[in-house]
C-alpha cells in the first residue's frame, strides 16, 4: 500500500475529504518522525512501536571504486511489530482467501466507534 492509497482509504473509510484525509495521514507520519529525531519512542497498542537503534561507525567500501571508507556512526529507524498485528498477519484467511478484509472490517468498525465516542463528548 502506498501512501496514497493510504489516504485514499481513510477518506473514504471516515467518509472526508481526500485533503482532509491527507492533512490527518501527514500529521501522523511528522509526528513519528519527530518523535523519533528527538530520541522518543512511539509505542502503538495492538500495532507496535517505533524506536531507534544507535549503529557503529565502521569501515565500508565504495562498491564502484572498492576502496574503503569511514561509515559514521548513525541512529536508524527499526519498527517492532505488536503480538496482536503479527497474530493478524498470519493467522489463515476465513473468507474468500483474502485476511485484509476481516481485518480493515475490524478497523472500520473501531474507526466508526471512536468517532462516534468524540462527536458526542463535543
């Protein structure tokens, strides 16, 4: 899935605009960046969490010239996937051989519960 389709399934899933649905995806996507660039870390019940992983300086080759070269140390992005999203990853399809429908069905119905818990506490 790529981004756009990302943003295309939310604008249709929460029944927006696709630039609405763009500004909410955007928004989301700055703040994990963020997050992680100032050293926090970003845990996403039942989906996971971000992190970073500090990586060594060590000594690399340029695989055009073969000669070597310092690689710097450097911090790098690592995703761990939740219990819950790995069970739902494998676990066999019950219909039509297709586990993305049960579960965006799952998804929706707890996108349409939550919306509908904050427009009446408003």
């Amino acid at each position: 899935m790529t981004k756009a389709e990302l943003i295309e399934e939310v604008s249709r899933v929460v029944e927006m605009t696709r630039k609405d649905a763009e500004v909410i995806v955007e928004t989301i996507f700055e703040s994990i960046v963020n997050s992680l660039h100032a050293g926090d870390k970003i845990e996403i019940r039942g989906f996971g969490s971000f992190r970073t992983r500090q990586r060594q300086p060590r000594i690399g080759r340029n695989p055009k010239t073969g000669t070597r070269v310092e690689v710097p140390s450097k911090r790098i992005p690592y995703f761990k996937p939740s219990k819950e999203l790995r069970d739902l990853v494998n676990r066999p399809s019950a219909r039509n051989g297709d586990a993305r429908t049960e579960a965006s069905a799952e998804q929706v119905s707890e996108i349409e519960q939550t919306r509908d818990s904050t427009s009446h506490s408003e």
